[in-house]
C-alpha cells in the first residue's frame, strides 16, 4: 500500500530541498527529468547517491520509490529507512509520512508512541494535517496519557490554518456535554464557529453538523429553514446522512409539511448510499403504505438490506413480519418461526431490548431450539417490556421450586407446573378430557380407563394458571373399606399420614400428609356415602386462588393471554 503525500507537504519538501548545493540541486533535478519522462530506474540511479551523501530531498524520493514500487521492487523497509533518513534531518513530509508508517505497521513493527513523536516533528514545523494527528493521539490517548489540554491546542493550530477535519473536531468537542467530564466545556458558540469555518469551505458534514444545531436550537435560536437550507446543499452534493435528516423531516412534518413521497426521494438517495437508517425507513413506509403502495416484498428487501449491515431495528422488524405473517398485502408473508427466530437472535446480539424479550419467550418455549430457561432468564433481565419482567419472575420463580419440589403428578413436579404443562402430560396418557376451559378455575377428566377405582380427576388452577389442587375422585359402592385400601398404597409410598380424624369403616374420615415439598395430601370421605377423595393441594397457590375467587363476582376468569401481554402482531415500531 502506497502512502500518500498531501500537496501541502510536497510544497513544503520542494522548499526544503532546494536549499541545499547548486550541485545537488542539478543532480534532484536530473533525477526528477527522468523520473518524468518515465524512466523511473534511471531517477533512483541518480538519487540514491544522493540519498547515500545525505541529500534530504533525495532520502525522501528514495524512499517513495521504494514505497511505490517504481523503478525499484516494491520494498516497504527499505522505503521507511530512507524516509527516517529525511525526517531526521527536518523534513516534514517524511516526518509525516514516517508517522503514518510507524502508525499503521507498514515496514517495521506497529508503535503508536513512535508515530506521535514523528507526528510532533512535523506538527512543530506547522504542518496542519500533522498538528491535527496529534490532535487525535491527545484525545484518544494513543501513544500517550490522554490530555484534551494537548488536543484542543494542536486541533486549533490546524483549525487556524483551515483544516477542515480539525474545525470540524474542534465543533464537536465544544458540542458535546459528555466533554464536560474530560475537562472540556460545553459552548455552542465555539462549536457554531468552528462548523461555520468547515462549512464555507464547502465541507458536507460540517453543513450536516451545522444544520443540526440549527434544527435543534443549539446556541442559537432554533431555526428549520436554515436547518433545511444546509441540510439540502450538503444532501445534493451527495452527503447520505443529510439526505436522510431531509426524509425524516419531511416525513414527520418538523418544520415543514408533512410529505411521504418527497421523504421517500431523500430516503432512497440516502439509502443507495448505504445509510441503514434511510433503509430502514423504506422498509417502513412500503411496509405501511405511505407515499407509495403497500408492498411487503419491497418492506422486506430494504430492512434486509439494512439488517445485513447491522441495523439491529431491522433485524427486529424482519423477526416480527416471520413470527407473526402478514395479510392485507398483494404478496402475503407466512409464518416463519424458524426465520423468526434467527432475526431475533441478531437483534439481539446487537443489543435490541425488544429483542431480549422475544428471543428469551423462544428459548423458555423451546420454539426452534431447544429449551434454555437459563438463556431465557439472562435475556429477560435485559429486555424493557413490563410483560418480560412478569416472565422474569415467574421463570425465576419457577427454576427456585424446581430447586425443592419433589411431588409428581403425570411425571411433573405439581409444585411448579401450570395449566399448559399439565395438559400436555394428561393428553400424551390418552386421558379423556371431559372440560377444558381457560375461563374456568377447573379442568376435569375421565380417568376410568387409567387408574383402577377412579372415575374423575380434577385439577384447580389459579387465575395465573398455576396448579392449585388435584382431586381424584373413586367411588365407593357402599364400600367402607375403600378408604382403608387407599391409605394403605399411599402409606406404603408415603409414610403413616400426619393427622387422622374418625374410623376407617364408619362415619365421616379423612388422613394427611404433609410431604417434604410442602404439598399436602388429602383422603377423605363423607358418609353414609363412601365415596373416596384423594387430594394433592399447593397449600400457597391454593390461598392465592381462594384470594382471587373471592374478588370475583363469579367463579369464572380470562386471563390475559402471553400474545397479548407481548406486543402487537408485525406493526413495525418507528425510528424516531
């Protein structure tokens, strides 16, 4: 790679070399005839010994052609050795050039501390672009201890000289307010001063720059039509971040009327030029029909566009449009959990707090992956919506009982299950559903056919869906001994029970046990009927729900389901 020379400092060596012996200078110029004509070998021919004698001028040729590859094989060490040969003696172009070498590894080993120094050499010559680099090593802190003091005074030294990327730095150290804390203060005039100076020089991002302050009112009274004056010369000169500050405003109406298909033109300028955020609001307004017609294909193809470059809100929007499909569009979108999945997965490694929650809601469900309810806990702790915090307290609070339950019911720990996991495992027993209604405290089921004795299973919920009681019901036939026969199975598994009230072949009985997990088991019956109950209570979720029943005028509920508590469909959030 060839290091370029900046105009100002060729200007600057010509000067310098030409103070030396007529002699030598006759013989740079021989070298410099022949180096015009083409004949690049015979121009080292003639500087090298030059160089050899400690001609500046010749140093520095020498060591552009051996950069260049002219006239000489490519040689990049051999080009830095003649360039530090130059710098040494004073020469500011091959001070500089030696800086950008040492800077950037190109011939020796990277140093950014020696690079600085060379930087410094030059910069103490008044070379602009020099002063500016130290600028930038100060404030950075490269190569040194950070020190804005150092960096202001040497961008202003370029800045007075009228180098544009030093005024321009120098407006947005004043502009800044979180300067405040490396010792800068914030000052909108200085910062209106230094634009204005890159500006007149035709500099676009100084005019963009300018022109924010101008919209936002920034040390100076708030004013769109200067906003948009500058906004659009930097825009039509080809700067996309301009051309997408002219869509936005159009598009919001902000000191001008609201106008979609103008908002679309700077739109698609900006976004052929690669601005993610100008893409991303193609994809919007296709998506929703604003100045132009409703074209999902087309919403796709742009959030595509600026999701390949990182656009995080696009990866988002790509993730929703899959998740959810679409309709209303000539070209509908199906579902595509699969898909849907991945672009959450980018948003969110991008740091999108939507994202968290979304992706944390496919890990807790196993949705196309598998099931990671601690991936699933991590992304809820990072996510912003409320409904993801509810999640986050239910997971935790579901991970810490699986921590301590030991009770089963269908192979699952009844301390911790819900509705949803419940019936799963019902249904995978081929057990007759009799009810299942979300609208109801209760599910019931047929269990004949399953557990001997049995007829009925019902199981209480709370109005979160968390399991509160399952009773199976075993008729008794004018058994009285049918209570006895159960205690004894349950004894054999459980212990002898905790409490028991009345006598097992008479009258109204009933035993308990308290088991390790805290869920209490009932047997119970009434009498003369000998009907037999057998209970497992969440003895916790069983006063939540007496709690919410007796809120409720009715012993029916409908709970807000998980889809609504998370967002709506595939509308597409905005930018603004």
């Amino acid at each position: 790679m060839m290091l370029k020379v900046p105009h100002l400092l060729i200007s600057s060596i010509l000067l310098f070399c030409f103070s030396g012996t007529l002699f030598a200078q006759a013989k740079f110029t021989d070298g410099y005839e022949a180096a015009q004509s083409g004949n690049y070998k015979k121009a080292v021919q003639i500087w090298l010994p030059l160089a050899t004698q400690g001609d500046p001028a010749a140093q520095y040729t020498v060591g552009w052609m051996y950069e260049s590859g002219q006239g000489v094989a490519k040689d990049f060490k051999k080009a830095i050795y003649w360039y530090q040969k130059a710098a040494q003696q004073g020469n500011p172009a091959a001070q500089y050039v030696t800086a950008t070498m040492y800077a950037k590894g190109v011939g020796t080993e990277q140093d950014s501390s020696k690079a600085l120094s060379y930087f410094l050499l030059a910069a103490n010559q008044g070379d602009p672009i020099s002063q500016f680099q130290v600028g930038n090593y100060y404030l950075q802190g490269i190569g040194t201890k950070q020190n804005t003091t150092q960096s202001i005074y040497w961008y202003q030294k370029s800045a007075e000289q009228g180098h544009v990327n030093a005024q321009i730095s120098l407006g947005k150290l004043y502009q800044s307010a979180q300067n405040n804390e490396l010792g800068i203060k914030q000052d909108y005039k200085k910062s209106i001063y230094w634009y204005q100076k890159a500006a007149t020089q035709n500099n676009l991002a100084a005019q963009y720059e300018l022109a924010m302050i101008y919209e936002k009112g920034l040390g100076e009274k708030q004013s769109y039509p200067r906003a948009i004056q500058l906004y659009t010369k930097s825009a039509t000169n080809g700067y996309a971040p301009s051309a997408f500050k002219l869509g936005q405003l159009l598009e919001l109406g902000d000191g001008t009327t609201t106008n979609f298909s103008q908002a679309l033109v700077w739109y698609r300028q900006a976004a052929l030029q690669g601005n993610t955020d100008a893409q991303y609001r193609l994809g919007y307004l296709s998506q929703m029909g604003k100045g132009t017609a409703k074209n999902i294909q087309v919403a796709i193809e742009w959030y595509t566009q600026a999701s390949r470059r990182d656009h995080a809100q696009a990866y988002y929007q790509l993730a929703q449009i899959y998740e959810y499909g679409t309709s209303g569009f000539p070209n509908d979108i199906s579902r595509n959990l699969q898909k849907a999945f991945k672009n959450y997965q980018y948003a969110s490694t991008l740091d999108f707090k939507l994202a968290h929650a979304k992706l944390a809601y496919f890990y807790e469900h196993g949705i196309f992956t598998k099931v990671n309810k601690a991936e699933a806990i991590a992304l809820y702790k990072k996510a912003s919506q409320t409904w993801a915090k509810t999640k986050l307290e239910k997971l935790v609070s579901h991970e810490q009982c699986l921590d301590t339950a030991t009770t089963l019911l269908f192979s699952e720990l009844i301390s911790c299950a819900d509705r949803t996991l419940l019936r799963d495992k019902i249904k995978q027993q081929s057990i007759k559903v009799l009810s299942e209604d979300n609208t109801q405290w209760s599910d019931r089921y047929f269990t004949g056919a399953m557990i001997k004795g049995s007829s009925e299973l019902t199981i209480d919920y709370t109005r979160e869906n968390q399991f509160v009681k399952a009773t199976y019901t075993f008729v008794g036939r004018n058994n009285p001994a049918l209570i006895g026969k159960i205690k004894q199975q349950l004894t054999e598994r459980y212990g002898e029970p905790h409490l028991s009230i009345g006598e097992a072949l008479q009258g109204e009985t009933s035993y308990q046990w308290t088991l390790k997990d805290s869920i209490t088991l009932n047997i119970y019956r009434f009498w003369p009927d000998t009907t037999t109950f057998v209970e497992y209570i969440q003895p916790q979720n069983l006063q939540l729900q007496k709690a919410q029943q007796q809120q409720s005028m009715e012993h029916a509920f409908r709970p807000e389901s998980e889809q609504q508590a998370e967002s709506t469909a595939s509308a597409p959030i905005t930018l603004f």
